[in-house]
C-alpha cells in the first residue's frame, strides 16, 4: 500500500521554494489529483499513477518560468522514492 501522506510530507518539503501557492506547487498539484481522479472515474485508469503524478509532475522545478528537465528530474525523484 503507498503511503500517499507520507510521499505529499517529503515532497513538499523538497520543493524548491516551499510556497504551497506556487503556480507549479502543492495547490497545484493537488488540482491535477482531484481532475486526474475524476478522469481515471471514467475511464478506468490507475489511480495510483494518477495520485503519483500529481505529487511529483511539477516536484522537481527549480523555477516557476521556463524549466525544460524539470519533467526528467521529477522522474529521477519518483526513482529515489521507490519502494519507500
């Protein structure tokens, strides 16, 4: 079973500039959850990839403006927290 708390406690602290109404930050993410959730309501996706992609899409930007690997740095991060 995923912890889901626990991941949302350690990512948030991580994010670069711990402002939860960050434009790319936990408000954020929060709203890709409750869309991706009502999406995966209709189409029968995972819900766990939806929940972890919410928390860790934008996770790993090191700016609000332009930040072309942040995408890549999230996935390298998603890796880290595996298992845990």
């Amino acid at each position: 079973m995923i912890d889901y708390k626990a991941i949302w406690k350690e990512v948030t602290e991580q994010f670069f500039d711990g402002n939860p109404h960050s434009i790319h930050g936990p408000n954020h993410w929060h709203n890709v959850e409750d869309v991706g959730l009502k999406l995966a309501n209709l189409t029968g996706a995972d819900t766990d990839v939806v929940r972890l992609f919410a928390v860790l899409h934008d996770s790993c930007r090191q700016s609000n403006d332009y930040d072309p690997q942040h995408g890549w740095r999230a996935a390298d991060y998603a890796m880290e927290l595996r298992g845990r």
